[in-house]
C-alpha cells in the first residue's frame, strides 16, 4: 500500500510532519466598502460586492469575530475595501484570531498597535502598469511604509504586460527586504490587452519559474503552483466551479460535493452577508485565475497526491508555501 511515510525519504518526511496538522480553517473578510483607490479590474467593484451595507459599530465586530472564533475559524484574512481605512476593525479581529491583512501600501499598518500581524501589499506592476491600471504608482509609498518589515509580503498581481519585466519589481522587492508572492490578474473588467492567451501563459509560468530560482529568498513560491495556476489543470483535473475548494458554505449547493476548505465562508462588511466565494461573485469560473483558489485546490487534494514522491513533495511544497504566506512557519 503507498502510504506518506512510503514515498518520502527522511528530509522530506520532516518536511511534511511540520504542516501535516496545521489544520488552518480559514474565512475572508470584506473589512470595509470603501478603498482609497478604484483599481481597473478588481474584482470587489466590478462584481457590486461593495453594495452590502457596513457595521459601523466596532463592538459588533467584536462580538462578530467572537461567533466566528466559536465557529472554528482560526485564521481571519481580510480583505475589502481598504481594510486599514478601519483599523479599529482590523484590530478586532487581531486581537482575538491569527490575521491577515490585504492592502494596498497606501496606509502604514501601525506596528506598535499590529506587532506581528501578517500584511499583503498588492502590487499590480511597475509604475507604468500601476498607474494604467490603479491610477497611482502605489510601490512608490508602500516600498517605504515597509521597507524591511520582515511580516510583510507583496502580492504580485501579472499582467500579460509584465511579462519579460517581472525580475525588474522582484529586485526592487528583495533591495527593500521584503518578500514577493505572485498570482495573475483575472480581468474582470475585461481591460483592453489584460486577458491571458495560452502562449502568454506558457510564458508566464517560464518566467515565475526562472525567478524562483533565481530569487529564493525573496519568491515565496512553488513551481507546481505555477503550473497548476497556469494550465488550470491538477492530476489531470481542470479547475472550475465543480472543483473550487473556495466556495462559501453558505452558497455550496453542489452535487457531488468536491473537497473544499470546511467551514469557509466570506462575509461581507454587513456581518449578514456571504459572498459566493474568495473573489468576484460574477466572474466566469472557467476563466478564474485566483491564486489563492489554486493553492487551496492543491492544498485540500493530499489524498490524490499520494501517488508518486514527486506528486506528494509539489503537495508539500504547496502547503508550505501558504504555510509561509499565512505565517503558520517561518519564511
Ligand atoms: S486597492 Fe484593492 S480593493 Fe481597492 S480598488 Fe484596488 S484592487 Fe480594489
Ligand atoms: S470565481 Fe474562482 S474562486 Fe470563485 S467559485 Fe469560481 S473558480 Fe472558485
């Protein structure tokens, strides 16, 4: 019988009993309506998600996080909106619950109050792309809000034009000190040039790859994840809505059921509301680029990784990556 133990040798079995039982239930949470910006293509505007009323009162958050604790969930991502726009908010959640923090930069997430928290900036290009897309060059101010913040990463969004000048942000990244992650724009406002072709997709995941490589302090990736995110195809599988592990609970009628991450869910600013799923409630599924999806994809399949060494260390590795990402091991 192929078991775990039976495919890995000792290195790499050490490896994989450090995440075996993590056992990470996570849900997002849309923190705020509002952004300081209004970025061509983000999901959360295109998709009206921002139409949800708020909660404005911070103990109703509280006692909100306090449900979602008793819940299961042991790690918050949030997101919105501009989640630092509300840092009363953000520290609900912080002080009861292992969090994550997505942001633009724009705004210095106070260290003294956050000591340890997580924070993903996300970063759609050089400043020419950003300012095509998101109107500003947003590395310009976050590179010195975080400048060697060492619980910082940077959520690189590419774009088809990135392409051939990705290394160009990945050295500015490491020359401040932080640490870079990559996912693809899925251009959900069908912006002009934005959407992938196959070609440029090969060449995408060549380029992500070459970088890891080449920047192993600084890329917290995993080529496996590139090629999954790339194909949208696992072990023969293609990714969809059928296969999504990140559907919330609440909107997961599907017959038969995939493996999902149990208990997710994710909460509009209302507190009463769920949205579909991680990311926009309007895009085309099959079209989906969403990098954290494809992780979690990956992630919530072991079982069919126990197939081959190489099957089960890019599973390993995967799960590593996240592990990584959401500060459950060190970089
Ligand atoms: S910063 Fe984020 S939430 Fe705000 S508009 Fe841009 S992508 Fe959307
Ligand atoms: S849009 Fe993407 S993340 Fe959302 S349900 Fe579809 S495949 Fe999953």
């Amino acid at each position: 019988m192929i078991t775990v133990r039976s495919l890995l040798d000792d290195a790499w079995y050490d490896r994989y009993l450090k995440i075996c039982n993590l056992n990470i239930r996570s849900s997002i949470y849309d923190v705020t309506n509002a952004c300081n910006l209004r970025c061509k293509g983000c999901f959360f505007f295109s998709s009206d998600e921002h139409l949800t009323g708020e909660e404005k009162d911070t103990a109703a958050w509280e006692a909100f996080v306090d449900a979602e604790k008793a819940r299961g969930v042991n790690l918050a991502i949030l997101i919105g909106g501009e989640p630092t726009l509300f840092l009363d908010r953000v520290e609900a959640f912080y002080r009861r619950l292992p969090s994550f923090c997505a942001t633009n930069g724009l705004i210095k997430v106070p260290r003294d109050r956050f000591p340890d928290m997580m924070v993903g900036i996300s970063l759609w290009g050089d400043g020419e792309t950003e300012r095509s897309l998101r109107g500003k060059d947003t590395f310009a101010v976050s590179s010195k809000n975080y400048a060697g913040d060492p619980d910082t990463y940077y959520l690189y969004t590419l774009t088809a034009q990135q392409l051939g000048r990705i290394e160009h942000m990945v050295r500015r990244i490491r020359d401040i000190g932080v640490k870079v992650h990559f996912q693809l724009l899925s251009n959900d406002e069908g912006a002009d040039g934005f959407s992938w072709s196959p070609e440029q997709l090969r060449d995408v995941r060549s380029e992500m790859d070459d970088l890891l490589d080449r920047y192993p302090d600084t890329v917290i990736s995993s080529r496996y994840y590139h090629e999954v995110l790339t194909t949208g195809t696992m072990l023969g599988r293609r990714f969809g809505w059928m296969e999504c592990p990140s559907v919330s609970e609440t909107h997961d009628f599907r017959n038969p059921q995939p493996r999902r991450l149990i208990r997710f869910r994710r909460w509009a600013a209302d507190l009463k509301t769920t949205h579909r799923c991680c990311t926009s409630a309007t895009r085309d599924c099959d079209t989906c680029k969403d990098g954290a999806a494809h992780m979690s994809w990956v992630m919530v399949n072991k079982r069919a990784h126990i197939r081959t060494a190489r099957d089960l260390q890019n599973w390993i590795e995967v799960y590593e990556m996240f592990a990584k990402l959401y500060r459950f091991i060190p970089w």
